[in-house]
C-alpha cells in the first residue's frame, strides 16, 4: 500500500492510492507524526510506519516488463522495422497494425513466430525467477489476439499460444503475471470507452479459458 500525505497548517490529508480512500485527521502543529487507526505519518519525511497492511518484501510485487513481444514497438525493437528503411510512404511500418498491412499477412506472421521464438524464452524466464528479483511478469497484450480484424487476420495466429507458453513457464517457476491490454481497436477516449468495454470482456475471457485449460 502506498500512501502521500498532503499538509495544511493544521490539518494532514491522507490518500490511499489504489484504494479510493481518504481520510483527513487534524495534527498538532509541534507533533512530527500523526496517529490513524492502521498506521503512523510522519509528517517531516512524509513517509509512513507501523502500517499493518504493508506487504512483506518478498510478497510485494518486483515485476520486469515484456514489452516489444506481442505487441510490436519499434523502439524496443528496431530491428524489426530496420527493414522498412528508405521505404516509400505506404509501405512504411510503425506498428503492429502496419507491420501486418505493408508486408501481408503470410509474410508477417512468419517474421512474428520468429520473433516469438526468441524474444522471451522458457530460459529468460527461468534465469528472472532464480535471479530472485523478480517475481511478477507485465505481458502486454492486444485485442487483435483474441479477435482478429483488418490486417491482424492471419498475422498473428498463433499469438495466444505463446502467451499460454508463457503461463505455464510462469506457473512452474513460480512468477505471477499482469495481463496488460496494451492495445485496443478505435480511440481510447471516454466516448469510447464503452464501446471497447465489449471488447474488454471478450479478451479476458480468452485469457480466462487459457488460465483453465
């Protein structure tokens, strides 16, 4: 749990992120902390003691990023895109979107599953776990994994069977993984955000029915 403390002359605001909670309790001017029912403030280094609810160390969540994996960043793999270099406007790719449009779908998917190989590997996964600094995996995912459309469709078949690949390595050496939908169809605003909450369900009961099987 992490907590910020915000002060006033008199009176120190508390806000629990992640929590939606807030609570506000009148301190004295001359007390370093302040005293609420689960923790202690200490208002000159705005940090926090005795909190009952903190997670023991090796309990807190130490995560690495698998970015670049299922869904294509040209700064986390250029090499991917040095091919389109000195290319004419149109058959230029910046993403996965257009990595999938300018060279088809067969050709795509083909330089995809070979990316999949070796970008993150039951290795990489076993040496994190051993290196005990790391016990959590944020996997971002896209939409077009579980319901193709437009250019995805033949591109990345196959996508979900790496992502199930990396559940079980994760499983047997003891990691926890953040399934981050990372990218989604149409504008991420909020007069779109219902329209995208059907999409929402659709993926996660895909990664649901993997976490079964």
């Amino acid at each position: 749990m992490i907590c910020s403390l915000r002060r006033s002359a008199t009176i120190s605001s508390l806000l629990l992120l992640g929590t939606g909670i807030s609570q506000t309790a009148f301190a004295s001017n001359n007390a370093d902390a302040t005293q609420y029912k689960h923790f202690v403030a200490h208002n000159a280094t705005w940090t926090c003691a005795a909190d009952e609810h903190a997670t023991p160390f090796n309990n807190q969540i130490r995560g690495v990023n698998l970015g670049g994996w299922m869904v294509l960043e040209p700064w986390i793999t250029p090499s991917l895109f040095y091919q389109f270099l000195s290319q004419p406007e149109g058959q230029v790719a910046i993403d996965t979107y257009s990595f999938c449009e300018v060279l088809g779908a067969e050709e795509a998917n083909l330089q995809l599953r070979r990316h999949w190989d070796t970008w993150v590997t039951e290795d990489i996964i076993r040496q994190l776990a051993e290196s005990g600094a790391v016990n959590s995996l944020r996997l971002p995912v896209g939409d077009f994994m579980y319901e193709p459309y437009g250019p995805y469709v033949g591109c990345t078949d196959g996508a979900t069977d790496y992502v199930e690949d990396l559940l079980d390595w994760a499983h047997e050496y003891g990691l926890t993984v953040l399934i981050d939908i990372h990218a989604m169809k149409g504008e991420q605003k909020r007069q779109k955000q219902m329209e995208n909450m059907h999409k929402l369900c659709i993926i996660y009961e895909g990664i649901c029915s993997l976490a079964k099987e």
